[in-house]
C-alpha cells in the first residue's frame, strides 16, 4: 500500500468522479484507475461500485475512506513536524483563544513575538471554554490561552500566566456610574447582560452574585465582548467581565467601576496537551509566551 495509491483513492472518493480527481491531480485518468486498482487488489476488497462512468465508494469503502483519511493527516502532520526540526524558527503554530482575550492579549503577544520570529506564521482559531479544551485534547490546535486555567483535567498540561479582576460595566447613566469602587451587592436590584448558560464567564458571574446573597436577574445574553457592551451601552442591564476586556475604549455610554466586595478573579494562562509534546516552533512560542509575562510581573 503507497501513500500515492491512497492520495489518488481519497481524491476520487471525495469526488466521485476518475476524470475530476485526475484534473485536481494534475495526472493522468489511467494512472488514478490503475493505482486505485492495484489497492483494491492488495487489499481483496471493492471500494467503489462501478456504474458507467459514475462511481460510489461501497460501505467498505466508506469505512476505508475514515482511517485513509487519518493516515494521510498523520503522514502530513508528521512532515510539517520534520520541517520545524529542520528550521524551527518558519513553522507554523494553530493558536487557540476565547473572545475576552481577543482585543487585548492576543494582539499583544502575537504582535511582540512577530517582532523576534518574523518567519513563524499562524493559524488562530477563536471558540468557546470548552471548545479549545477539547480541540487541544484532540489536536485541532496545539495550544490555546484560557482563562480561568483548568486546574483538574488530567488530558491538559496548564501554565498560568496572571490573575485579573472582574469589575461591573454600566450604563454611563447609572446611578453608580460616578462610584470609585462598588461593592456586588450594590447591583442586586439591577437587570443583568451576560453570556448564555454553558459559557464560564456566565457561572463566574452568577457565582460571585450569589456569594453575596443574590441571583441575578437575567434580561439579555451576548456571545461575544462586543455584544455585551453593546447592550449595556444601550441600557439594558449591567454586566461583570474581567479587567482585560475594558482595554477598548471606543464608547462613551459604558463605565467600568471596580468591584470591592467580593473580589472576582480568574486565572489566565496557556494550556498543551499533556500526552504529547509540543513541536519545535510550538516550543518556541511556549517559551516566548512564558518569558514575556513573567518580565511583565516582574515591572508590575
């Protein structure tokens, strides 16, 4: 079994068609048939059902179709891997990152590392808590900034980079909104903007509510930075979010006021997948990540 034999069959299985994976190809039909042939020989099985000039994988072949799939990535995966050996310093790294990292971190690091590694290129992906948990697990990505930091998942190697506070975002017209420092409390007869159920920054809101004594009142939801601030802009309600997202400044109509009591906090940090190594560019990045927050504590 050759490695072109199963490019060819994964071509013509996706296609359905001899004459179109052979014009992707850049090959001749007959060397595709005779190629796909000689596997289906070596293998004692038909993968596709023959009829005139259409063709359709068997349920053999579909199955076949799945691990050929997986063996090409594997072989593919392992020739990028080979490459950042050979010049660590021009791979590529598939970065993850939730949205309230996304106006203020990210840019940052990416931007100083860019500066050190001009040759490195990215792949940045933007989901959910759980998303860039399990993408990192299964190996979608190679490593995602996370806040909080998981602290509990056996699958997951975690590094945590700061802690950040949480404060209240109002309407510029709040009553509150000329208030150094409120206490949590102080906003328990207040609508609330927050994320939908399911999102982390939605249980570190509630949780911090009813450490004080209340549930919040719940009147819209946003799935992003910019929808929550929009909404509170327009006055819907009042929203919690952690201190990095206030770094835009680009309306007038919200204030941010510090939270006295309690104090909400989360970890930030960087998570790997704990039953593989990082590759040499990954590495790279990892360590750059790690140094340039810690020399950022250290002139806090």
């Amino acid at each position: 079994m050759e490695y072109r034999q199963i490019r060819y069959f994964i071509e013509v299985a996706e296609r359905e068609h001899v004459t179109a994976a052979a014009e992707h190809l850049h090959v001749a039909q007959s060397a595709i048939s005779f190629q796909i042939s000689k596997l289906e020989e070596e293998l004692g099985i038909n993968l596709f059902e023959r009829k005139g000039r259409n063709i359709k994988l068997t349920q053999i072949g579909k199955t076949f179709l799945k691990y050929a799939k997986r063996s090409i990535k594997a072989i593919d995966d392992a020739k990028v891997k080979i490459d950042e050996y050979l010049d660590p310093e021009s791979g590529t790294i598939k970065i993850g990152y939730p949205t309230s990292l996304a106006n203020h971190l990210l840019p940052t690091v990416i931007s100083a590392f860019k500066v050190k590694y001009p040759n490195i290129s990215y792949h940045l992906r933007q989901g959910s808590y759980a998303f860039l948990i399990d993408a990192v697990k299964n190996g979608e990505i190679d490593l995602a900034f996370l806040g909080p930091v998981p602290s509990n998942d056996i699958e997951i190697k975690s590094h945590i980079l700061f802690s950040e506070s949480f404060s209240a975002v109002v309407p510029s017209s709040h009553r509150l909104a000329q208030n150094k420092v409120i206490t949590l409390k102080d906003l328990r007869n207040d609508f609330f903007v927050l994320f939908p159920e399911g999102y982390v920054l939605h249980k570190i809101a509630i949780d911090a509510c009813k450490q004080v004594g209340f549930e919040p009142k719940i009147l819209a939801e946003g799935e992003d930075m910019d929808a929550i601030k929009g909404l509170v802009s327009a006055e819907i309600g009042v929203s919690l979010l952690p201190d990095g997202t206030f770094f835009d400044r680009s309306t007038a109509r919200t204030v941010q006021i510090p939270i006295d009591r309690p104090k909400v906090t989360r970890t930030v940090g960087i998570i790997t997948p704990k039953d593989r190594d990082l590759g040499p560019t990954e590495e790279v990045f990892y360590e750059f990540v790690k140094d340039f927050f810690s020399r950022l504590e250290k002139y806090k």
